[in-house]
C-alpha cells in the first residue's frame, strides 16, 4: 500500500521535537521505516552543554538512516527531524496542514520517505537519513558525515517551494560575553555594568557593512537573544548575546569586522561556521536562491548535494506555519524525478 504523505506528515507534526528533545520523532521514526522494510539505525548525538545552550535538553537523541539490506544507495534523501519552538500540533483544513514542523521539516520527511517507496519500487539504490540539530548548530550532520554510505547524491530537503536551490547562504553565530563589577544602582560609579558593555558593542556591530555578493544579495545580521544582569536595583555584573549572520562569501572578513567593532568590551566566541554553497541546475525544475543554511555543509561526504522541497520558508518559524496538501504531493513527484534523474544521467 502507498504511503500516505498527508497522513504522515499529521503524525510527525503531533510529536514534539524541538530542537535537543528530538528523541520521540526519532523513535517514531525508526519503528516506521522498519515496519517499511527498511533496514534501520540510529546514531546517537550528544547533548551540548545545559550552562551554555539555551533550551538544551537532557534526553536522548539520535539521527536514523534507513535503506534496504545490503544496499549502498546511489542517492540519499535527507532532512532534519528538529523544529524551533514553540511547539503545536497539527490541524487542517481541505487546502492545507498547519503546526509546527509543517512545512520545516516533517512534511519534507514525509514526502521524502513516499519518494524513497517509489523509489526502491523503481529499482534506484535509495536511502533516507534524518537527522538532529539542524536549527541550532547541525550537530547530526555533523555526526552523520563521520558515517557515509558511499552515496553519489544527497537531495536535501528544506521548504523551497518545490525549487531547485542554487545556493544557500552560509551562518556564523557569535557569542558576546560581558564582564562588569556589581554595585548598588543607587552607586553607579562603585560598580562597572555589563549590559552597558555590551549594549555599546551591539550598536556598532549593527553599524558595520557587510559584504554583498551580487547574484546572491547581501549578507544579513540578526541579534537573536540578550540575556544579563540580576535586578533593576544592580548594576550588572554579565551579559551576553548570540547572532546570527547570513553569509554570502567566506566568514574571515566579517570575523574580523566583529572583532574590531566589539574591541575590549567582551569576549567574542564564534559557535558556528556554516559556509555559503553553491549547486547546480538539473532538469527543468524552477532555480531559487536560499537565503537560509542547511545541513548541507556537514554532509559533504554524502554526495554532490541538491536543496529541493516543499513549502514555503516565509512562513517556516512562525505561528502560521502550514503547507499545501497538494504542494506536498507534487513533492513527492519531484523527488522521484529528480533522484532517478541523477541516478540514471550523473
């Protein structure tokens, strides 16, 4: 009986799985795709450290790879099982589903395990890798790539809008971390304030310019969280932020910019290097440019990477997230397309 992406995706959706609790998806997950016949495994990915993470968890968690026995897959469809917070679960309407991991990425892991059905129905050497921590620091991918299966193409799935992406743009995450003295506010000059530190750097951070590659567009900046202080009435003894920038070109000019802008006022960590990629064009899909990060950066011993999916990424995030039932459908089509195309032409 052919799977059901609709469905599936409804099941997924209903299980929680924010990034770093990831473990009950990658449970369903795994009786699933065994009941499919596939043979399965799973990888554990640690967890990072609670003190310095926000939302870290303490469960287990685990990437899940799944193909036939005995099979070296030709192509690897692949995607991630973690969604941002906060988590709700899935409704529906006769157009669309709606909840968190709709469209990023349970209804691609849906879609992808129907393509792999068809697929392996077809005789194309296929298997499906799933894996943790793709919205914070790609830590299963970069577990997973310590552990190839001698594939020759990854398709990677994120909401594209049943686009083949071009290119997608890198991610550099800085840590800033102030240091100050605490005091009685009534007593500011006994004191030295981080957030002061720290707010001061910020404003000339946001001041620099950035590089801007032309068919691409510019790189972008986002402080994401602030955290610091410990009452209205103390002056602050620490501080910190962590950003996020977009890259499109190597990450050393705009590490080097930061640097400067933030001088001696804090510590600078950098937690995340993701390079800008480009892909090439196949078939007659409609090209886009992504101007968000994937995985695809630590899967490079997967194969010659493709970035194609279902959904829209504008609403990827957000409390709106959805995606169309028949959008789904048609993904399914083209992963079929596209990984028998690669398979049978290189």
């Amino acid at each position: 009986m052919a799977i059901d992406p609709v469905e599936l995706t409804k099941k997924l959706v209903d299980i929680e799985s924010t990034t770093y609790h990831e473990g009950l998806a990658g449970a369903f997950l795994y009786e699933y795709l065994g009941a499919q016949r596939y043979e399965v495994k799973r990888t554990e990915v640690e967890q990072p450290d609670v003190a310095n993470t926000p939302g870290a968890g303490s469960g287990e968690r685990f990437n899940v790879y799944a193909a036939m026995h005995g099979v070296t897959p030709d192509v690897v469809l692949s995607t991630h099982m973690d969604t941002v917070p906060p988590f709700f679960g899935c409704t529906e309407d006769d157009e669309f589903l709606y909840g968190r991991g709709t469209c990023d990425a349970k209804g691609i892991i849906a879609a992808q395990v129907a393509a792999a059905d068809r697929l392996r129905d077809g005789g194309i050497k296929v298997g499906l890798l799933f894996v943790v921590g793709e919205e914070r620091d790609s830590a299963g991918a970069a577990v997973a790539n310590l552990s190839p299966k001698g594939s020759r193409f990854l398709i990677n799935g994120e909401p594209t809008d049943n686009r083949l992406a071009l290119a997608s743009k890198g991610a550099l995450r800085v840590e800033l971390r102030a240091k100050g003295r605490m005091a009685h506010s009534a007593y500011p000059e006994l004191g030295e304030s981080a957030i002061d530190k720290l707010i001061e750097a910020l404003h000339d951070v946001l001041a620099m310019p950035l590089p801007v590659e032309p068919e691409i567009g510019p790189s972008t900046l986002n402080i994401g969280l602030i955290d610091g202080g410990r009452a209205p009435n103390v002056i602050a003894d620490k501080a910190e932020a962590h950003i996020l920038v977009r890259l499109v070109g190597p990450s050393d000019e705009v590490r080097r910019s930061i640097v400067a802008a933030v001088g001696d006022r804090a510590d600078v960590e950098f937690s995340l290097d993701l390079p800008f990629v480009r892909m090439r064009r196949v078939g007659s899909l409609p090209t886009m440019i992504a101007k968000f990060t994937t995985d695809i950066p630590k899967l490079t011993a997967w194969g010659e990477p493709f970035l194609l999916g279902p959904g829209s990424i504008h609403v990827a995030h957000t409390p709106q997230e959805k995606i169309s039932k028949r959008e789904l459908l048609e993904a399914v089509d083209h992963y079929v397309e596209l990984a028998t195309s690669l398979v049978q032409n290189g």
